[in-house]
C-alpha cells in the first residue's frame, strides 16, 4: 500500500524525538522534568462542582459551535480584556487552540493563489501543528527565523513581494512559543498592513496571552478594530490550557471574519468533535472569572523572579515578556539536553525540535526550552542544577 508524501518531510514530533534520545540512558539524579508546557498550578474550586452538577450532560450530543452561554462568555472576556466586542457568529469553541490552528488552516487557505502554488508562513522556531496544517492543504512553508536580532519575532515584511503575493495564511505567536516575545501594537498594524496588501489571512496563536510579566500583551482583536482592519483577515486562537490551568479540559476557542467562522463550523460539523456539554460549563464560568487566573499570574511572577536570581549575569539571559518558557542559550541544544540528563535528571528539550532547518541554519540549535511549570521548589532545584551543570 502507498501511502501519502505530503508528510514525509515532517521529522517526528518533539516529545519522541526527546524520548529517542534521553530515555536509553539512565538520569544522573531525581528526574525533574522542565520540557512539556503542562501546567501544574491548582485549577480553579469551581471546576469540580460543576462538572458533578452537569453529569447528565455526557448523555447528549453537544452542540457543534459552543453553547449560547459559552460563545456569549468568551465574547465577555473579549471585551473585557480587548474591548472589542465580537458577536456569537464569530467565535467557535475548540477542543484546544491545536485543533483550531491545524483545522482552520483547511478551512480556509485556498489550494492556488492567482495561478500559483500557496505559502504559508511560519516563524521558525514553532509550533508544529503549522508545519502539519501547511502539508495538509499542500502549500510551501516558509519558515522565517524569529531570532534574538529581530527579536524573536519573525520579519515577514521582509520578505519578497513575488513571495509574500503568494502567502495565504501567516502564522503568529504572542507571546512567542518558545521564546516569550510579544508582538506590539505596531508589530500586529504592520502585519495586519501587510496582509492587506499582499491579500492573505492572519492565524493568530494568543494562548499564552494571560501569562506576562510587565504588561498585558496587545492582541491582535483590539490592534485590528483600532486600525479597521478587515474582520476576515484576523482569526485569534485561545485557550484554557494555560490561562486558567486546565490542559485537560481541551478547551479554546477561535475568533475572526464571521464568513471564515462559518468554514470553520462547517468542517466541525463534518469531521470535528464538539467540547462535551459538562466540558462546555466549566468553560463558561472560566471565561467568566478572573480572579484564578490573577492568581495564577502571580505564582508565575514568583517563579520569574526565582529564574532572574538563579541565572543572574548569564550572557545571552533574558527573562520572557510572556509565557513559561526559559530559551536559554548553549552551544548545542540537543547535546546539552543528553549531557544534563545523565549527569542529572534534569529533562529539558532541544531547541532544534521546535525549529526546522532554512537556509543551512536552524535557528533554535543553540538554544534549550526550559519549562517554568512544576512547583516551585522542585523548579528552582532544577534550575540550579541546571545552571551548576550547563554554565
């Protein structure tokens, strides 16, 4: 049997890849693992109630878009954190912002563009699900270096005007995964510029929007309403996952032009699966609270403020404008992530897992992702046996 080419140049994901390479030898001391951006701060005491109080709900097909209370929630939220009121025809709820970033790109990227194969654009380094989504439609990926020389925030305008007339959809992260950049107010009106001119659609991934450390990130929702930007260029993807601390719950949403929305649905309704009901209650009060993700915030901040301390006077060390990531520099990424497990048990991940080769270079080679999310204490322990190790 043949089977489809269109991944074939995909390498494995990050975490086997990880696997391949660490799990055949033994750690050097008590493993502690700083590579899977899985939150482990308590979520928040309304989870489990409602939930009990909504068993009943896994007895029924939920509905495909999100209930009238969730879409009316998240619209709240936007408002609330964006001022922008986005009505209930433009928003979808999503099992995670994965599923939306990889279904939306089938939704709505078109298979030709004036004549031509698509690109899509993605910043190098990413996350995956771009890559996968771009072979899916059969477009090029461009992957465009999101380097501390522009700062880790890829230079899509820089790129030629032959190429950029052929991008359908640009990708973007803010704040970055893995690097903890935000894109300003004039970085999105730039971008939203561009994609105007050139005719293509922003996917903007804002998931680690919740998590910052000195202001809340812009985003793309209020950048576009404030400069008039066409509805249909901007789709905005979020999530619980990190916000409220619920990876689990597989719980986000997508937001945009009501027109590709509507794509969106339509696909869902053929080949989706809808957030269950009980799921679907959960989210509405998450969306609808506050003060558990202040409080969150908060941890995190302390756990900044440990990692400033640990790698204070480290050359190359910044701390990230949002997000739970550390992108340290070393001189190779996947030899030091080997050298740090045998000779401690610290798990972290190879920059160059989250990257792909352009140009002969790969931007995150010399880089590791650290994982601020365990508890403290055992983070900072794994932080200082990092550092004692690696610096």
């Amino acid at each position: 049997m043949a089977f489809p080419e269109r991944f074939s140049n995909l390498p494995d994901y990050a975490f086997p890849r990880l696997r391949k390479l660490l799990d055949a030898h033994a750690p050097g001391g008590d493993p502690v693992a700083m590579t899977i951006g899985e939150p482990t701060h308590p979520m928040p005491d309304f989870v489990g109630p409602i939930l009990a109080a909504n068993l009943s709900g896994f007895g029924v097909y939920p509905p495909n878009d999100g209930t009238p209370e969730l879409l009316a929630a998240i619209s709240g939220w936007t408002e609330r954190r964006y001022g922008v009121s986005v009505g209930s025809e433009r928003i979808m709820a999503l099992n995670g912002t994965r599923e939306g970033l990889y279904n939306a790109c089938l939704a709505i990227a078109p298979e030709t563009k004036r004549g031509k194969p698509p690109v899509i654009l993605i910043p190098n380094p990413f996350y995956q699900v771009y890559a996968v989504a771009a072979a899916t439609v059969g477009a090029e990926p461009l992957y465009v270096p999101a380097v501390a020389a522009n700062g880790f925030l890829p230079d899509y305008a820089g790129l030629p005007a032959d190429v950029l007339d052929r991008v359908t959809v640009a990708y973007i992260c803010s704040p970055a995964n893995p690097q903890g950049a935000v894109a300003s107010r004039a970085y999105w009106a730039d971008l939203l510029a561009l994609a105007e001119k050139h005719d293509f659609v922003i996917f903007a991934d804002e998931c680690y929007s919740e998590i910052w450390r000195s202001a809340p990130p812009p985003g793309i929702l209020q950048v576009a309403a404030e400069v008039g930007a066409d509805p249909e260029r901007v789709f905005t993807f979020h999530s619980l996952s990190k916000r409220s601390n619920l990876p689990g719950l597989r719980s986000g949403f997508v937001a945009g032009g009501a027109q590709g929305i509507a794509r969106i649905r339509k696909l869902r309704a053929f080949a989706g699966a809808p957030l269950p009901l009980p799921i679907q209650r959960v989210s509405e009060a998450a969306w609808a609270d506050e003060a558990h993700v202040e409080a969150n915030r908060a941890l995190y901040h302390e756990k900044f403020a440990i990692a400033a301390q640990v790698f204070s006077g480290l050359q190359g060390f910044d701390l990230p404008e949002g997000g739970f990531f550390l992108w340290l520099p070393v001189e190779d990424g996947e030899e030091a992530a080997l050298h740090l497990w045998k000779k401690t048990g610290v798990r972290v991940l190879p920059g160059a897992y989250l990257s792909r080769d352009a140009g002969g270079q790969n931007p995150g080679k010399g880089y590791i992702r650290v994982a601020l999310v365990a508890p403290k204490e055992e983070m900072q322990r794994g932080l200082i046996t990092l550092r004692d190790c690696l610096y």
